[in-house]
C-alpha cells in the first residue's frame, strides 16, 4: 500500500490526518504544497489551477479534500487505526 498526502502546515485537516497516519505502522510520503514546487503544480492540475489541500493518494485511488469523515472512512476500509 502506497499513501502520499498533500497538505500544508498548520491546516487543521492535514495535521490531522498527519497525526492519524503517524499512530499508524504504515509509511507513507507527506508533501507540503508550499515548500514543494512539485506537488504543488501537481495540485493544481488535479483542481484546474486551483489550490486545494489536502488531497489524499491511495495506491492508484485520488481523493480531493477529503473531510475528516471522509478520510475515517477512507483508513477504516484500509483497516488503519491509530
């Protein structure tokens, strides 16, 4: 399993989600769209010049500013716990 999460520091839902996935035994790749160039143009190319955070990337599954709901749902279908 591969989880990439795009977010920015500070943002309540990506120190949130940063802190779930961190009680987790999973790795996973964090990218600040503010410090990085890449993923930052690649944001903007999933939200059509938009920036949007965060956006959560699950093996070949893209899920675009997912909500706290959402995201628990997300890591209970993965079987993910803190």
């Amino acid at each position: 399993m591969k989880i990439v999460l795009y977010g920015k520091q500070g943002h309540s839902y990506t120190v949130a989600f940063k802190n779930f996935l961190n009680a987790t035994d999973v790795p996973y790749v964090y990218k600040d769209i503010s410090k990085d160039k890449l993923a930052n143009n690649h944001t903007k190319e999933l939200y059509n010049g938009t920036i949007k955070f965060p956006t959560l990337f699950v093996d070949d599954k893209i899920y675009l500013t997912p909500t706290t709901e959402e995201f628990n749902k997300i890591m209970q279908d993965l079987k993910l716990r803190a």
